[in-house]
C-alpha cells in the first residue's frame, strides 16, 4: 500500500494517522513542535467525535486519563445566569497535554511514524494531507483575535461546562482530570496588546463583579499551563474552495463558543480515512480522493459554521447579544436549538 503523509499532529492529524494505520495504511506524521505540551483549546470533546473515538477503541484509555464526563451547560453574562441545559450526550474533558500524548503513544504503537520538532512545508501534493494548524489573519474588520488558556484549581463550577461572556470577549470553564479547570477565552481587540505574558489572569478573570469573577476569585493557577494563540482567523472556509486535502483548522475554524471544534477535527479525519485508505490501495486516484472529501467536509460542516458564524457575531454586537437573551428569556429552547445548529 502507498504511504500516506500527514503534515501536522494535533487532534485531526493523529486521529487520522490512528484510523490509517488500523487499515494498514503506511503513515509518516510530521509535527512542528513536541510532545506533550499544552495548547490554546476548550479540551471539551463534545457530539459525534465520541462515538468515533468509541469505534477506534481509545475510550478505556481516556477514561483511565481521568477525563471527566460533562453532562450539563451553563451560560452567563456578567452575574446573570442566561441558560442551564443537559446535554443530549455527556461530552468528555481532558486537557491537551494529556489527550495529544495519549494519541501520540496509541500511533506508534499502531506503526506509525511521527516526526517531531520540525517545519516541513505545507504544500499541497499527492499523499500528503494537511493538518497542520489555523491559517492565520493578523486582522479581520479591524479586529485582532487571540485566545488564552490555563489550568486552575480551586475553582467551583454548577455545570460541566460553563460559558460566561465578558465585555472582552468569551471564557469557557471545564473541569478537566486531577480536579483541574481548564478556563480557555477568546477575545479580541484593536490594536496589539503588549502584556499579555503578565495580564492573562486579568483577561481570563472577567469582569468585576461578574459571576465568572466569583468562580476563580480563589483560583490556584497552574502557572505552566498557560498558552496563548494570536491572528486567528474564524472566518469560514470551503473544502472545495482551497487547494489540497485538508482536514481540522487547516481547513477552517468554528468560533469557539460552539464548543465544537475538537469533534469537528476528529470527524474530518474519519470522514478523510475511508478515501485516502482507497487511494493508497490504488482503487482511486488522488484528484478524485481529494473531491470526495472535500465534497463530504463541506456537506457535514457547512450549516455548523454558518450558523456559528452569526453566533459569534451575536456574543460580540451589543444589539445581537440582547436580541439573543432576550429570545432565550422568553423560549427557553432557544439556546438548545443554537446548540443542535452548530452541531
């Protein structure tokens, strides 16, 4: 069988890596950096992706991690309480540093070959996928995107998965394995901000009196843990629209407030494998590979990302923001129909 070559090894390049080498598929992964190390992410695998995680056998293994099962949604905006939900399926959380090491083991023990600590370029070609990362965008309207993440303890939550908006952005809390929180924001401003190295608490504390303030007044900050990640860029993107095969935010980002992102790296690898297993067995042609899933991708992730993209226009604009609260105020299925539309 032909070697497929994947280029990037977060989520969606190791899980596709796994899913070729359980078929036999040959697969050399080039990673920029090494492993473990900790990145700018939710850590809240959420929907389909678990199941699929479920099919490749890693279910046991991430459970003996310690990820923690989140069954319930909390949304609030300053010290009001928007919306408490149940989640149609428990999502799980684990923090990157351990998830990423774990698929990192699980490859090689599969017999594939990953290469660490350096850059290779990320040019389109046959047999090779790329999974390489964000494409990034200094500015988008004038704004300049970036998010920060650590790790705390000491930290109460009322729900698996609390989301709480700020006048600067978003700050996502989970809590993840060994009593850990992770509180991941994202946030924007005009120009660049210089402090961030020695600020980042303040930017992921919220606002005064703000309820996100109560949880973490107390907070007991894992001071390695802290990541930051700048110019993205949450425009969506087409599959058919952009040259090569690409999967996970090589292709395209969700704004993170869907809680998406992670199964969506995971479910474009699974979508991904099925062909390229056929090319590398020489019953289908790269030019044909690389439609097929280009086609897939942009059916599954189309509507997720349209309707993301007016969400995240909604937790930014003042206007939009009321008009949101107000209609989960008065129908309150509202934030679950959101949920199921980026989904």
């Amino acid at each position: 069988m032909k070697r497929v070559t994947i280029v990037g090894g977060g989520l969606a390049g190791l899980t596709l890596g796994l899913q070729l080498r359980q078929r036999g598929v040959p697969v050399l992964l080039h990673e920029a950096g090494t492993y473990p190390r900790h990145r700018v992410c939710g850590e809240y695998l959420s929907g389909r992706a678990i199941s699929i995680i479920e099919s490749l056998g890693l279910r046991p293994g991430l459970d003996d991690l310690g990820a923690v099962e989140s069954s319930d949604v909390l949304l609030s905006l300053g010290s009001s309480v928007l919306s408490r939900r149940t989640l149609p399926r428990p999502a799980l959380c684990l923090s990157r540093y351990e998830f990423d090491r774990f698929l990192v083991q699980e490859l090689t023990k599969a017999g594939g070959d990953i290469q660490t600590g350096h850059r290779v370029p990320a040019q389109p070609a046959e047999g090779t996928v790329l999974a390489t990362g964000r494409q990034p965008s200094a500015t988008q309207n004038g704004w300049r995107w970036f998010g920060l993440k650590a790790h705390a303890r000491n930290v109460d939550l009322e729900a698996g998965l609390e989301m709480h908006l700020s006048t600067r952005g978003y700050i996502g809390l989970c809590r993840i394995e060994k009593n850990q929180v992770n509180v991941c924001g994202l946030f924007r401003a005009r120009s660049p901000v210089s402090d961030l190295a020695t600020q980042w608490k303040d930017w992921l504390g919220g606002d005064p009196d703000s309820l996100l303030r109560q949880r973490i007044c107390h907070a007991d900050w894992d001071e390695s843990s802290f990541s930051s990640i700048a110019a993205l860029s949450l425009s969506p993107q087409r599959a058919s629209a952009q040259a090569g095969l690409r999967i996970g935010d090589a292709l395209t980002m969700i704004p993170p407030v869907t809680g998406n992102g992670m199964s969506m790296a995971i479910e474009g690898a699974d979508r991904a494998a099925r062909p390229l297993v056929d090319w590398s067995s020489n019953k289908l042609g790269w030019d044909s590979v690389a439609e097929t899933v280009a086609s897939c991708l942009d059916s599954a992730f189309a509507p997720r990302l349209r309707h993301a993209r007016w969400l995240q226009h909604a937790m930014f604009d003042p206007m939009a923001r009321s008009v949101v609260w107000n209609l989960s105020r008065m129908f309150p299925d509202f934030p679950s129909l959101l949920f199921r539309l980026t989904r």
